[in-house]
C-alpha cells in the first residue's frame, strides 16, 4: 500500500486512470461531489473515477486541511498507485478519527512501498475528534487483515461479512479439514446469495471470495492483522486458552475481539499483557441477516479501541451498540431471556398454547420490533414517555408484580413445548436446515426493506 506523500503534488491533469479505480460506491450525491469539490477535479472524473472516492469520503469530510489520502481498487488485477492529494503548505494532519485501517498483503498483488516515517507530520492538537486509526499520524484508509478464529458458522458469517465490505481476511483453525469445508460453504452461500440478489457489498462473490483464504499455522494466521476477531466455542478454559497465546505474539496495535454471547470481558482478558485492546464484539445469529453487534468493554480496555471497533462495525454496514459497561447477558440477551422466561410460564401454567405464543411475537410485537424499540413503541403509544408513564405506571407495575420465578425450562413444560415445535418442524436436519433458510430469506428480505426505508 502506498502512502501518499504531502511533498509529492501531483497536477489532477497528469493522473493516469489507474490512479482512479473504482474502490467501492458506498456514497452518491452530495457527499461525492463534496469529494470532487475538495479534491478540484469536477471537469476531470468520470462518474466510475468518481467512486473512487466514495470509500474515503468520511476521511475527506474531516480532513479539509489535510492533503494525503490513500485509496485502492479490490477490484483491479493488479495494485493501482495512490490517488495523492496535495495542496498549498499542507498542514500537520489531524489524525482523523474514523476508519483507517492498516493492511496487509494481499494474494496476487503486490504492495507498494510506504514512504520514511520521516515525512509524517504530527496529530493537530486542536483536533477533538475520538480516537482514530491511524499510521504515522497520516491519515490512510487502507486494507485489513481480519482473522478469525475459528471457522465455525459464526467465524464463516463474520468473514463473510468483512470480505463484502472488501477487507482481507484469514479463518483460522486446527484442522485444515475444517478451514477447507468453511470455505466451501462460504462459495457455495456467497454464489447463492448472489443469485438471489441478497449478496452483501458493491464487490461480486468471486472478487469477495478472492479475499477469503484459511491458516493453521496461529503466528503466520496473525501476520499483518490489525483486528482478531474470536469465535470459538462457548468455553471459557478453551477461549482464554487462544486469548493467552494471542497475547504473547501480538503486538499493541491489533485489536483483539471475542464473539462470546455470554461471558464476560472481565472473566476473558483479566490478566492478559493486552487488556487494552481487548473487547468483546457479539453478532446476533444470523450475523449476516441481523446487523446488530454488541460492543462490550472489559474495564481496563482503552476508549480508542471501543471507538475503533465501533468504526470498523459502521464501515462494514453493520448496526454496532456500545455498552457503558459489562453485564450479564449483555443488553440483546437480556432482553431474549425476559421474554422467553414470561412465554416459558404463560405455556407452562396453559394460559396460551406454544404455537399460539409464538404467535403473539411474530405477528403481534415484532411486527412493530422490526422497527422501533420498546421506548420508542411507549413513546409514540402516548404523547411521549413521561404521559405513557402517567396512564400506565400502575397498570405494568400490576401485571409484572404476577410474573412468576425464574423457570428451570426442565419437565413437563420442556416436553409440552417441545412436542409443538417438533410437530410443526420435525427435528432433522433436512426440516430444521429448510426452515432456517427460509428465516434467513425473510431476513433477508426484512434487511433489504429497512434499507430501502432509510433512504427514502
């Protein structure tokens, strides 16, 4: 990846089309012309040189005295040179605080080389932005090596989930066995997804599984990574065994994340030499259909990495939450638990029927879910929270005061429930895999409409 230097200006008119390739077309409309307007080359881009621009566009917004600015093309056959931006007395950058990713190599393309350190100027103190990715305090949007251990299905979908947003990644694991039939799945959903036009990302599924490739080997898996993301097993022991060997080889930029859904930072990275950069990042299943991750700290991880994490979830499309502090279940699962707990019982004590109780959420309050939370339900079921409050403070402290203990989803219950859904999907893989792509379509489906209403 080249860096483009401040002291090497180069007239709009000498740049080669293959200074301008097509990174990513994540933007349109105003904010590309902004681009375009910044840079001074209006009458010079045609509309695909100026996608190039799109992938950076945040960088750009920020950095209105800052004049070098890396950009690349997943797409070209061979690495394109840096688009270099440069203008009257650069400025020192102000070390942007946003996503800039460092890169690693990547397969078939060779890496041009980064200029000497020398010629980086320092942050600008008067910047207030949060902290930043960052090198040599230029500011660079470039490519990340993204490794996952291991290949699972929630190690697969993450990957999946970074290739589309065009970073490069690295599943490892074990067993070769299980890297090759992680990627094979991968090939097979990413063509499906593609066909069925569900495919995430502006890249094509050959160009995103160009960027897939699988290790066994855990110091050549970590190589050039500047973001671990962890999805072992829920084991404590086996999770906190690969954290501990991750710390001993990782140097105090990479960021090191876990997937656990339940276990909490404290119990995963107390004690580590990396504490700092560790977090946890929960997807929820599907992670590829259900933006929403979990960011949860553990006490001693330090504000940037939960800022840079952050950052890393908004570019790839994801729907990221920060939590101010770690707990329980986190915040998803806690809410998953209440609600199952309250169904359990109603079932249990035959107030309603399983399928029946389903019902209730999939064609009653997850219609409304789908979109808006429950505070946001109470607000606009009334004239906002504090008049809901006063027409049914009484009313919910009434009803919730008859929910019952915690049940211990065992015994009669278990087989009542059991026997409904069996009924309805037998429990084999052939029932069980058709229903869930079939929840994975709606889901699909329900993510392609959320979008579609956002930008109108």
């Amino acid at each position: 990846m080249t860096f483009a230097s401040p002291k090497k200006a180069l007239d709009a008119k000498s740049r080669t089309p293959s200074q301008l390739k097509l990174l990513n077309n994540n933007f349109k409309g105003q904010k590309i012309r902004e681009a375009i307007t910044y840079l001074r080359l209006p009458a010079l881009l045609s509309l695909r040189q100026q996608q190039v621009l799109s992938d950076t566009i945040e960088v750009w917004r920020h950095v209105s005295r800052c004049r070098h600015v890396t950009v690349t093309d997943l797409g070209a056959t061979e690495r394109p040179s840096a688009v270099e931006a440069s203008g009257e007395a650069a400025p020192r950058c102000c070390g942007l605080r946003g996503p800039a990713w460092a890169s690693g190599e990547r397969p078939g393309r060779a890496e041009s080389p980064a200029p000497a350190a020398a010629n980086a100027s320092a942050p600008n103190p008067t910047c207030q932005k949060e902290p930043c990715w960052d090198q040599n305090t230029k500011i660079v949007l470039q490519l990340a090596n993204i490794d996952f251990f291991f290949s699972g299905l929630i190690g697969r979908s993450w990957a999946m989930m970074f290739a589309a947003a065009g970073f490069e990644v690295k599943l490892y694991d074990i067993v070769q066995q299980q890297i090759t039939g992680a990627l094979e799945n991968i090939r097979k959903q990413m063509k499906e997804l593609e066909e069925s036009g569900f495919l995430k990302g502006a890249l094509s599924a050959e160009q995103q599984l160009a960027l897939i490739s699988g290790c066994t080997d855990l110091k050549a898996a970590v190589e050039g990574a500047t973001f671990i993301q962890e999805c072992t097993p829920e084991n404590l022991d086996l999770k906190k065994k690969i954290f501990g060997q991750l710390d001993l080889i990782v140097d105090d930029n990479v960021i090191l994340s876990s997937s656990t859904s339940c276990l909490l930072p404290t119990k995963l990275f107390t004690g580590l030499k990396h504490v700092k950069q560790c977090i946890v990042a929960h997807p929820v299943n599907p992670p590829y259909f259900v933006p929403l991750v979990e960011i949860v700290p553990h006490p001693e991880t330090d504000p940037s990495t939960i800022e840079r994490t952050y950052a890393l979830m908004k570019k790839m499309g994801q729907s990221p939450v920060k939590l101010n502090k770690e707990i329980e279940g986190f915040v998803l699962n806690r809410l998953q638990y209440a609600v199952i707990s309250e169904a359990w019982r109603l079932v249990g004590e035959g107030v309603v029927s399983p399928t029946d109780l389903d019902l209730v959420m999939s064609d009653g309050l997850g219609m409304r879910y789908a979109f808006i939370g429950p505070l946001e339900t109470m607000h606009l079921n009334a004239e906002g929270i504090s008049n809901y409050c006063e027409r049914y403070r009484e009313g919910m402290k009434l009803v919730l005061n008859t929910f019952g203990p915690v049940p211990e989803y065992s015994g009669e219950v278990e087989k009542k429930v059991h026997q409904a859904m069996s009924e309805k999907i037998p429990v084999v893989p052939k029932h069980l895999d058709s229903r869930r792509e079939w929840r994975d379509e709606c889901l699909a489906r329900l993510a392609k409409l959320k979008i579609q209403m956002k930008s109108d």
